[in-house]
C-alpha cells in the first residue's frame, strides 16, 4: 500500500473531515461480499470513553508506556490515553483521517500502513489494535506477516492489545449449521469497499479472526495469548505478549 491516501479515493477521511466540519450526520456506506451494504455513521469514530463499549475501555486501561495506536480512525483512542498521560503515535493509512487527527489534537500521527518499515524505527510497550483491529492484516497470510512484524515494534515485554470477532454465524442455516467451504478460503477473510457520497473506495481485505485461530498463529509465531474478554457479539480482547 502506498503511504498516503488520496481524499478521491478516501471516502473514510472524506467523512470523518466532514463530521470534523459540523456535518454530524456523514455516514459511509460499507459492502461487503458476505453480507449487505451497511450504513457506518462517521460519529462512529468519535466516541467518547463512556460511548466505547467496554472491551475497548479495558483495552485502554491495559495499555502500558509508550502506545503505538494503529489504524486509529478519528483518534478517540489516542486522544483518551494523552488525556492519562501516555505518550502516543497514532498511524492510519487515511489521509483525511490523518488531518482530523491533527486537527483534533493528536500531538504524534503518521499517514501509512500498518506494515510499513518506517513504524520500526521506535520501539513500543503496546501496539493498540480496537474496532476489530486485527482486520487490519487483511487475510490469514497478512496476520502471520503482521504477528511477526510485530515483534520488531514491541520493546521488551511488550505486548499487542487488539479485538477481533468470529463471523462464522454469518454462515449458519435456520438450523444452525455452517455451511462455509471447509476446501475454500477462511470463512473470516471479507472484502470490503467503503462509499460516501459519489466517493467510492478501493476494494480491500480484513480479516475477522476467531479466538482459535488468532491463538494458533500468535503461538506459532512466539506469543503467549490470553483472552481479557468477550461481549455478546462475539467480539474478544486478546493481549498477545513475546515469550
């Protein structure tokens, strides 16, 4: 991916600038190929602490020492550790994103990619993955790349913070059964294109990993996994940590 995002091709930053401006009701437009369009309000993203739901708040009262917050959206995250004092690099490959960030008051942003070599330079006692963070690797090849990038980022006893969710009842029948192709593609590997107003967004990966799965390639790729929590949705916290 490249370093930066153009706003023509940045329907999230077209958004999120708007919301920023007074336009409180942008909303993007999400498809996907595994369900139907769906509406994501661009207040979304501004959240504040008592609107997060509360496996991201204890993600935030895990984080130690020096934060790496990536794919980090409209900055809700970053903003409330600088408000308890952490010093805190919030990355997004959005441009736009990036602008509302410093717009917002987010003292430290970068506009790239979460594997992008130049994050490496600095070492970090948490790197913060919230909304379903881990998609961000895209597939299950991009997830084992990141795990082990990952690890050239951590300081010693570092860890990741990240939530992720197991899609699979997106694939159920009136009787419960899965019917996904055990032969095809991880049943979590979604493709998605974002759209807001006439912008419409290239098409990118994410990847919904399920606690089994995110637990064998983390381990496989040296970390020691512990589950901090599950909501109702099917959504968890994990703390990944080298061992």
């Amino acid at each position: 991916m490249s370093r930066t995002t153009s706003f023509s091709s940045d329907p999230l930053g077209q958004a999120l600038q708007d919301y920023q401006r007074g336009h409180h009701s942008a909303t993007i437009t999400v498809h996907s190929n595994v369900a139907d369009e769906e509406p994501l309000p661009a207040a979304y993203f501004f959240r504040s602490l008592w609107e997060m739901p509360e496996l991201e708040r204890t993600a935030l009262d895990e984080c130690r020492g020096r934060v790496l917050d990536l794919g980090a959206g409209a900055g809700c995250h970053s903003l409330e550790l600088q408000s308890r004092g952490f010093q805190v690099k919030a990355v997004d490959i959005s441009a736009g994103a990036v602008q509302v960030m410093q717009e917002r008051g987010v003292q430290e942003v970068a506009c790239h990619d979460i594997f992008e070599d130049a994050v490496g330079a600095e070492k970090y006692d948490t790197l913060l993955l919230l909304m379903n963070g881990i998609g961000l690797a895209g597939t299950l090849e991009g997830l084992e790349r990141f795990l082990a990038h990952a690890r050239t980022l951590l300081a010693p006893g570092g860890q990741i913070l990240a939530t992720s969710s197991d899609i699979s009842y997106l694939y159920e029948d009136e009787d419960g059964a899965l019917l996904f192709d055990l032969n095809g593609p991880y049943y979590g590997e979604v493709e998605y294109t974002m759209q807001y107003g006439q912008q419409e967004g290239h098409t990118f990966h994410w990847i919904f990993a399920d606690a089994s799965i995110l637990q064998d390639y983390a381990e496989a790729a040296g970390y020691q996994v512990e589950f901090l929590g599950e909501d109702d949705q099917q959504q968890y916290l994990v703390r990944l940590t080298v061992q």
